[in-house]
C-alpha cells in the first residue's frame, strides 16, 4: 500500500477547514478559520455573507494547513473537498480551491460527501473499526442513523423529520440569552451543568414511531414555551441576570438536554435492533458530528452502546465538529479504491464553475 498525502478542505457551512494528513492515519496538520464573530456580530450568517468570509481566508488557511505540514504542493498524492451537502456558494469556494491546486500539479481530486467524512474520520481514530459498522451522525443540519457496510455503501435507517438536533441546541441557546461566540451548543452544555434536569417535564419525541426518525421541531416548541411562561428575556445576557433568573435558564437547559438526549438514546437502540438485523456481525456504533463533542451526549450514548454489547467509537471534540482532517481522511478512502477524478485542465478559468 503506497504512501499517500492528501490536502483536505471543507467549506460547506460556516467554517473554512483544511488539513494534511497521511494514509497511515496521522495527522500531519488541521486549520480551522470560524465565521463566529460574524455570527455573534449579524445574528445569523446569510449565504453571501458566508461565502464572503470564505473567499477572503481560503487561501491563507490552505497555506497554513500546507505549511505547518512542512510539505508543498509538490508533495501531495491528491486533494479532497467538500462538494455537499452544504450551502451552494460556499461549497463552490472550497472546490474553486481545490481544482486549482489540483489543475496546477496535476493532481487527481476526490469529491467527499460532508456527512459520509463524519463517519469514516472514526475509522481514521479508531483503526480496528471494520466494516459493517453502525453511525449515529449528530450536527447542525442533519441527524442520521445509517448502517455503513463498506465505502460507498450506506443504508439510511433514520432521519430527521424536520430539524436536527445541533439547530435545536442552538435556538435554545439563544434562547436563554447564552454567549454565542462560540456557537450555541458548548454554551448550553456548559449552563446545564448547573441547572436540575428533571425540573421540567418536557416529552420525549416520537416515542409512539416504531421507526428510527428523529424530530427535534416539537422540543424546541416546548422549550420556547417554557422560556415564555417563565418570562425570560433573552436580550439580557446570562452574564447579566439575577442568580434566580440564571437558575431557572439553566434548568431548561439541563431538561431541554436530558430529553433532546433521550431521543438518540431510543432511536439508536431501535437502530442498532434493525442493524444486527441485517449484517450480525456489527461490533461498533460510531457517534460523529458537531453535537457529539458533547461530553453528556457521549456519556449517554456511551453506556447504551455497552448495554447493547456494542463499542461506540466517538472521535475526539475537534474531529467531531467541522474540519479538514475528516475530509483529507475520506478522500483517502476512496483514492485507494480508485474513485478520484483525474486533474482538471491547468489553466482553468476561474468562472469555470
Ligand atoms: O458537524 P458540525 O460542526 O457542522 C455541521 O455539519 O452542521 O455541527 C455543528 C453543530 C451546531 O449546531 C453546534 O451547536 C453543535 O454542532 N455543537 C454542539 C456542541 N458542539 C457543537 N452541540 C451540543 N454540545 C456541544 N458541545
Ligand atoms: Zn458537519
């Protein structure tokens, strides 16, 4: 098995991502620009916006990913990006970068799939992880219970019906008036831990579905609801308020995550049911994605798995949420199986795309 080296950049949401790394697994080197100011800054990120903030550190960040590997170019074997799913715009500054390098030294790009690279970093962390395995991936805009029999073949065993469950972590936050600079699902998991999660009953979605679905639309009504009937006001930051106040922001938080976690819990356990269904040879259930960085979520998940007799597999925090490395990572996987593009013509012009 031939050495290779492989370039990873992601922009499909609202970080600018790329990393080095090598087929034996390490990694040679991960940079990560956020848009979180401009979040915090505009309440939100609009496509262009994000697009804008892309272009502007694309190069920097590929440079510095480049650098701190102490490769060049020259050094590559190929280059992965990100082509979806995502937001169009931003994608398009990602693979206008990639083709680019990849046009200028001749060097063959692989298209990932955002969500496929959440699941196949673990088997970058974890290097006994066989196929068939299962996935629970957890983000901002996807929820998904897949069973993973090879590369490139996966069976969807659930989704979410509506939101997911990173977007209910981050309205709730909002909600409660939390410090978005760091996005919202570190802050609210940071509050929880203060707060008493069974003060609020909130329900459990879904539990009457004998299916693998998840639904996170229902729980964020419930939690705007009880954010209203305690008339918090969001406006004043949680820095600001009373210890009262702060005590009633963070037993909605803690409840709001008991049942947002709860919800996983049940669906996973169907999932794994229908699984060893299918392939009984699964050993391992992998939770990726930005939520699983959560150390409540990983604990939980942790010991239903090991009810179940399964292993989870939970990549560390930074290779769970956005980055390079799980993009340069895949992009491996399927370099060694053959499913690369060849190298763009050099000279492209830039609105070749
Ligand atoms: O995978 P990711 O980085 O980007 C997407 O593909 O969406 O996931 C981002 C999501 C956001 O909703 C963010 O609030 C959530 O993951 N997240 C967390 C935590 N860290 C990130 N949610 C709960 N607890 C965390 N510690
Ligand atoms: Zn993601």
């Amino acid at each position: 098995d031939e050495e290779l080296i492989v370039l990873g950049i992601e922009t499909s949401c609202d970080d600018t991502a790329a990393a080095v790394v090598r087929s034996n697994g390490e990694i040679l080197s991960q940079v990560v620009s956020s848009q979180a100011d401009l979040l915090v800054k505009y309440g939100g990120v609009s496509p262009k916006m994000a697009e804008g903030a892309h272009s502007l550190v694309i190069d920097q960040v590929v440079q510095e990913a480049l650098d701190k590997a102490k490769i060049t170019e020259e050094d590559l074997s190929a280059v992965a990006v990100t082509i979806g799913p995502g937001l169009g715009l931003c994608l398009r500054v990602g693979v206008r970068k990639a083709r680019k390098i990849a046009g200028t030294y001749a060097l063959p790009i692989v298209g990932v799939h955002h969500m496929e690279a959440h699941a196949l970093v673990a088997r970058l962390v974890e290097r006994e992880l066989q196929f068939p395995f299962m996935a629970l991936l957890i983000s901002g805009g996807h929820n998904l219970l897949i069973l993973a029999r090879d590369i490139g073949h996966y069976i969807q065993l659930g989704t979410s019906i509506d939101d997911a469950i990173g977007e209910a972590y981050d309205k709730t936050a909002k909600w409660l008036g939390l410090d978005l600079s760091k996005s919202g699902g570190p802050a609210l998991e940071q509050l929880a831990l203060e707060g008493n999660q069974d003060s609020f009953k909130f329900k459990v979605p879904m539990k009457q579905h004998k299916d693998c679905n998840f639904s996170y639309a229902g729980l964020k009504t419930q939690v705007r609801l009880a954010i209203e009937s305690k008339n918090i006001d969001a406006t004043i930051p949680i820095a600001s308020t009373s210890s009262e106040d702060r005590r009633v922001r963070a037993d909605i938080a803690a409840s709001f995550q008991r049942v947002a976690v709860l919800h996983l819990e049940d669906k996973c356990q169907r999932a794994i049911g229908w699984g060893l269904k299918i392939e009984p040879s699964i050993k391992h259930l992998v939770a990726s994605g930005g939520v699983a960085s959560n150390k409540y979520v990983r604990s939980r998940l942790y010991n239903m798995v090991e009810k179940n007799g399964l292993q989870l597999v939970c990549p560390p925090p930074s290779l769970c949420t956005d980055n390079g490395v799980m993009i340069a990572w895949t992009g491996i996987e399927h370099f060694r199986m053959g499913r690369y593009d060849t190298p763009p013509p050099a000279c492209e012009p830039d609105d070749a795309l």
